[in-house]
C-alpha cells in the first residue's frame, strides 16, 4: 500500500513550477491517515472576501465532504479548502458526517471564520470511517506552515494512486488587468466524472462575483473533466472547486458573457483541459494516451455519448493496449451508444488512416501505418458520423493488466 509506484510512461517531462497568487496560501503535512512516509492532508487558505464556485459528482451515494461543498456553494463565500487522501470517507454515515464538522470546525477556529466557509475534499477508500483526530492534532500547525509557493506540496498531497503530481497555470487579461489561474488535480483510477476518485481544485485573483465564476466554471467542467474517463467509474468524491480571490486589478466583471471575459474564459478552459488529460495520462496502468475526436452527430452531446462509448470499452481499450488495429471494435462501440448511427455515413479513422467508408472498409486498406501509429504512445481515432455539425473530443488511456494489479490489491 505504500511502496510508491513507478511514474506514468505518459508523465509529463517536466512539472510546472506555478506563479504566487497574492493571499492564496497552501500546505501540506503527513497526518497518517492511511499513508505512511508521505503527505496526505492540505490545506489551502484564501483572504477574507474570496469566492467560490464548484462542479461535484453527481454521484447518488456521494461522500460526506461533497455534500458539505453542496450545501455550502450556493453562499460563494470561502476561507479555506481541506483536503486529505487515503480515505474518501464515503458510505460512512453520520460518522461521515460527524468527521467533516470537526475537521471543519478545527480548520474554522483556527483561521477565524465561520465553518461554512471552510470546504472540504477527501479521496480514497470506501465505506471506512474517517477518523477526526488527526485534523485536530494537525490542522492548527498547518494553518501557520502555509505558503504562497506550496503548489506542489499541496498537489502531492491529495494523491492515491496516481503516479505523478497534476498542476497547471494560466495567465491571460481582462481588459488591462493581468490575471493569473493556477490549478492541480488527483486522479489515476475509478475515472468517469459526470459533473474520478477525482479532486481538482483552481484559483484565481480574478475579480469575478460567485454566480459568473460557477457559470463559466460549469461550462470549463463539460469541456474537460466531462470528456475524461480511464474505467468508465463515476466516484463518490468528484469535487471540482474554483476559488476568486479578486485581487487583480480590472473592472468587475458581473455577467458570464462579457466581452471582457473572453480571454479569461479561453485560459479557464485550457488549463481545466490540460488538468484533465494529465488525469486521463495517469489512468492506473496506463501505457497509451488516447484522443477520441467525433464529428457529424445530431448534437454535440450525442458526440460526447458516442466518444465516451468508445472511450469506455474495455474491447477498444485492450486492443489498443496489445497494439492490434481492431477497428470493428469501434464500429461496436459506437453502434452501442445509443446515439443516431448511419452505418453508411460512418468513418473511422486512426492515426490519420480512414479505414472505413461506405457502410464497409475501404478498398485497398493497408494497416501497416495503423498498426506502427498504435505501437506508439498516443493514438488518435476520428469519427465521422456524417448526420450533423455536433461534436466533442473525449480523452482516455487503454486498459492493462497491470490496472487489475492496482486495483485488486487496493486495500492491501
């Protein structure tokens, strides 16, 4: 269990090093939760005035910190977020519950503030108690060990299995004022965010009122972590936060469609989307990353219907992880969808290659260039669906055995 597992092949090859944001302070301690020799509990501190917006699993047997984050989002006022790993504290009754107000509570009395304004994530195993001792005996000393640089510890901190640390940032303008979105995330296994055992938490100095930043939130969420899935398990735990300090210096913004948030709305989206493929790129096991991109559905939700419906199969999946170009599988896995299909409008492509046309193959196919794109690392496949101008890109990793070795050993 905490024998450190050997980094993602599709890793990145190097880990940002993320700007300050003026007032947001983040750490991280080794409270022994579950693990041991590392961190797993973080704390991140905002200033007096900070917003907050959030997307969360939807999940019918959410975890007791989620439906803390529910029942609080809707005041858009935040002071800090807790975070630990190893146990997700889900399936845990009111001693779920019971965990989260003392956990709250300490990091509360500690900063000052009301405990509605202190949110909290937990990630791990199912259905074991949360034990509320070591908040208490930690939260008081990590409330003054925080610092402006603590990015990657606090990033470190939230991991279960996944192999490598997930952070991004982003700078871009609202009108003159230069404003600056950092974000990390968790995620490896149990992978299918409906908004994996999925964390993600953004800020910003943006100075941008709760309902606008939930707004533009909501629509980053759908273009992202809604496109993601590793093993097609939605969590108990998905919790996506973004938090606005309004420290920059531009006029307030109040309306989601402002002109002036067009930018700000372009490196929202592209640092949630580069988050969430890191995600996809450490699915447990994982040797091959995976972009799905369709085009020509009824709507661009039947697209991401159809895109997640390959992205999900475990047939696809292994056969892209065994390097063999069985494309039928495809062909299965979008007529499985559910989603509009004209067998003789669809085409396949992988690696760039059409392999279908005409409700059959090609004439004259040649899968060598199919078979050397799949023996790389990333492997593309396009789908025409030739019935409309919908369409979504979906992100995913294949299916190993070494995913059953992660996972039928978890709580061992």
């Amino acid at each position: 269990m905490n024998a450190p597992p050997s980094v993602s092949p599709l890793a990145p090859a190097a880990t940002p090093t993320l700007p300050r944001i003026a007032g947001v302070k983040l750490g991280a301690v080794e409270a022994n939760i579950r693990y041991r020799g590392r961190t797993d509990l973080m704390l991140a501190v905002m200033p007096a005035g900070a917003v907050i917006a959030g997307v969360l699993t939807r999940s019918k047997t959410a975890s007791a910190p989620v439906e803390w984050c529910r029942k609080n989002l809707s005041r858009g006022k935040v002071r800090a977020i807790l975070a630990n790993a190893g146990n997700a504290n889900a399936f845990t009754g009111k001693a779920g519950d019971k965990s989260v107000e003392e956990a709250t509570r300490a990091v509360a009395q500690a900063l000052g503030c009301a405990r509605n304004e202190v949110f909290m994530a937990s990630t791990g195993v199912i259905g074991e108690p949360l034990d509320p001792a070591p908040f208490a005996k930690h939260v008081p000393a990590l409330v003054k060990a925080v610092r402006e640089d603590g990015w990657r510890d606090a990033a470190a901190a939230i991991m279960t299995t996944d192999t490598f640390p997930k952070l991004a940032t982003r700078r871009c303008k609202i009108g003159e004022g230069t404003v600056t979105i950092n974000g990390f995330a968790k995620g490896s296994g149990m992978i299918a965010p409906d908004m994996a055992t999925m964390l993600a938490f953004a800020f910003t100095d943006a100075k941008i009122p709760a309902p606008t930043l939930q707004k533009l939130l909501s629509d980053a969420a759908d273009k992202s972590f809604n496109c993601i899935t590793v093993d097609g398990d939605t969590s108990t735990s998905d919790t996506l936060l973004l938090v606005a300090t309004g420290a920059a210096r531009h006029a307030r913004i109040e309306e989601a469609d402002d002109p002036m948030l067009a930018d700000f709305r372009r490196a929202l989206d592209e640092l949630m989307i580069e988050l969430a493929q890191l995600v996809a790129r450490d699915g447990e096991g994982a040797s091959k990353f995976v972009t799905i991109n369709v085009s020509g559905a009824t709507s661009n939700g039947a697209a991401r219907k159809i895109g997640l419906s390959v992205a999900n199969s475990p047939l696809v999946k292994t056969a892209i992880a065994g390097e063999d170009a069985n494309w039928g599988r495809i062909v299965m896995a979008v007529g499985k969808s559910g989603e509009k299909a004209d067998r003789d409008k669809l085409r396949i492509s992988i690696g760039g290659v059409r392999i279908t046309d005409g409700g059959q193959v090609v004439p004259k196919y040649d899968e060598t260039p199919v078979v050397k794109h799949i023996k790389g690392r990333e492997v593309t496949i396009d789908i025409e669906l030739g019935l409309g101008r919908g369409k979504c890109t979906v992100w995913t990793c294949d299916l190993t055995h070494r995913y059953i070795d992660i996972n039928g050993s978890y709580r061992s």
